[in-house]
C-alpha cells in the first residue's frame, strides 16, 4: 500500500529515528487558508517538496498530532505522509515549531478532483487507512476531498498518501466512545473485510512500548507529560475496542 519510493522512505527512516531535527527550508507559496494553514516549501541539496504547517502559533499539540499519526502510519506501512517536526529558527516566519509534511507523489491529484473507481485495489487502501483513523479518533477524513491523495503513473498502480492529520485524539471525545469513521465510502465493498482484518492484526501487534516511545520523545518539545499521557492513554484503551466496533 505504501509505494514512496526509495528516495521517499529513506527520509522516512530519518525522520521517524530523529523526529526533532533542524531544517532549513525555501518558502515557496504562501500560507493557505484552511484551518491551519500549510505552505509549499524546498529543503535539502535536492529541492525535495514539503509542506510546513501551520501559518502561526497554535500550540504544539497539533504538530506533535502530525508526527504521531505519521510514525505509527509507517509502523503499519500505511500510505500516510513522512513526518518531522522543524526545531525553531529565529527568523520569520519559523521562530515557532512546525510540522512538516514530505511530498511524496510526483503529480498528486486530490481525491476530490476525480475519485477513482472503488476496485479491490484503492478500497483496500482505503478501508485500512479507516480502521487507522478510527484508532485515532479522526473525523477529518470521512470524505474529506483533499486529505487524500493519489498518482496514476504510466504503466503502474495508483499510488496514494494520506495527509492532514492534525485533529486526532479529539478532547472532547471518550476514547471508550468515539464513532467509528466514515471514511470514503468502502465500508460495504466486498474487498473491505479483508483489508480491516489486516490492519487490525497489525495495529494489535504493535508493541505498548513502542507506541509509548514514539509519544514520549516529543514531550518537552512539542508535548507535555499530561497531553502525552493522555495520548498513550488513548491508543491503549482503544486499541482492544477496535475489532469490536468493526
């Protein structure tokens, strides 16, 4: 499900073992208008493409939502886009934390330009990236046309990535509680039991005490102790709900 490519997944590796790192980068567009905000930039001696958010100061919780959702993404080997948070710089516009988001598709078309056909294929990528947005709590995919995306390339499959994480672990929600998503509509195709049993195998195989690592590292930076214990307390207590509630 998760073809980035070599190049892709080598700055995956980086970012998933230094989550924290210093970054410059070429601001190449100006923030846009969605709810955080998220501008098109260049970074490394290869002008790779990412997108860094948000416009202004809202808090690290956000930032650190991104990250987390992206790391266990890859730990499931889910099409979910790389991930690192940018340490601040003192210059503006980055004197503040930022996330930043790899582009990871050569020409990405959102999902909602022109939804491709639900064949076996996409609703397997699709279904399982649901059963990873309910562990997490998400709402922002449930039909969302542009937190998805994908690549028709010559002669290959469809490639796709999923982005726009920032509204997990909702508080005002009981992780006992919380809906299942909605996601794209697969929830009733014939190849969508399969592709959630698969998931759900792999999210219960996921050590505790690496879900707790991957929160626990950015406390300090991006979290405190009481919203990362809060986070781990929701991965936990929801995790064995999940089969049952699918």
């Amino acid at each position: 499900m998760r073809k980035f490519g070599e190049w892709a997944e080598r700055i995956a590796d980086d970012w998933m073992g230094n989550p924290i790192q210093q970054i410059s980068v070429v601001q190449l567009t100006e923030f846009s208008n969605s709810a955080d905000g998220a501008c098109r930039v260049s970074f490394g001696d290869d002008e790779r493409i990412a997108f860094v958010k948000p416009r202004e100061e809202k808090g690290s919780r956000v930032i650190a939502h991104e990250k987390i959702a992206s790391d266990i993404g890859k730990l499931l080997q889910l099409p979910v886009a790389p991930v690192v948070i940018r340490e601040r710089e003192p210059d503006a516009p980055w004197d503040r934390l930022t996330a930043m988001s790899l582009s990871c598709l050569a020409s990405p078309r959102h999902w909602g330009d022109a939804p491709l056909p639900l064949d076996d294929e996409v609703v397997s990528v699709l279904e399982s990236l649901r059963v990873f947005w309910t562990w997490l709590g998400d709402t922002d995919h449930n039909n969302h046309p542009q937190n998805f995306l994908y690549e028709l390339p010559l002669r290959s499959t469809p490639r796709f990535v999923a982005i726009d994480h920032s509204y997990i672990f909702p508080e005002a929600v009981d992780p006992l509680t919380a809906p299942v998503c909605g996601g794209y509509d697969t929830a009733s195709h014939a190849a969508a039991p399969q592709a959630r049993q698969r998931t759900l195998d792999a999210i219960e195989r996921i050590n505790v005490a690496q879900l707790q690592h991957l929160v626990r590292r950015l406390v300090g930076t991006a979290l405190t102790d009481d919203q990362a214990d809060r986070i781990i307390a929701w991965l936990e207590s929801r995790r064995p709900l999940l089969r049952g509630m699918f």
